[in-house]
C-alpha cells in the first residue's frame, strides 16, 4: 500500500510539474533559475520538461492505480529516471558547479525518489 500512495504523489507531482511547463515554459525554467533563450526554448521545454513529466505521470499514476500490471515497471522507471539524475547532478557537483537553493530542492527530490524507488522494488514480491 505504501508503494502506491508513493506512485500516486510522484504522478500527481509530475502531472503538476508537466503542466506547469506545457502552460509556462519559460516563466517554469525562469523560476528554477535556468536562463533559457532562442527560437526553440518554449517548444524544447515543452517538449521535454512537458512532455516527458506528462508521460511519467501517466506511468506513475498506472502503478499506482494497477499494481498488478504496471507498478514493477513504474518503479524501474523511477530507478533508472531518478538514478540517471542523480548521477548527472554528481557529476555537475564533481565538476565544479553550484546549485542555487531550486537547484538544491531538486536535486535532492531525486535522489530521495531514486531511493524509495529502489527500497521499493527491492522490497516487492517478484511476481
């Protein structure tokens, strides 16, 4: 039961943040702290803040609402998503960059998803 109330926040969170970047692209980036310019920014951004956020929630959301079927491989979705982000903020931390405080929160929701997810998964009954 935990592990679908924990798919069913991370949906509606990636539903919520989805939106928010199809709706406002650039007011989205704008407000994380990220300078976002050129002809193809709002499409980009919709695209892939949007667009992947979206779908994610769409997985997300199927794990929680159908385990059976969908919440081994919502998980591993949020294992490999979640682990490849933090990986690469690592690596940016490694190479010398520094996160501003919106930086910092995502980061570390990331890492904190990557870890329940895994907890998760490991804990689960192998069907």
């Amino acid at each position: 039961m935990l592990t679908r109330i924990f798919l069913g926040a991370i949906a509606m969170l990636f539903v919520g943040f989805g939106l928010w970047s199809i709706i406002d692209p650039i007011g989205m980036t704008a407000r994380l702290d990220v300078t976002v310019t050129g002809s193809n920014a709002a499409f980009e951004m919709r695209g892939i803040f949007g667009g992947v956020s979206l779908a994610a929630a769409g997985l997300t959301g199927a794990g929680a609402l159908m385990p059976a079927r969908f919440e081994r491989p919502a998980l591993w979705f949020l294992v490999v998503y979640m682990g490849g982000y933090t990986l690469a903020r690592l690596v940016s931390l490694i190479v010398g960059d520094s996160p501003t405080f919106n930086g910092w929160a995502f980061a570390s929701f990331e890492v904190v998803s990557f870890i329940l997810a895994s907890v998760a998964l490991i804990k689960r009954p192998k069907p």
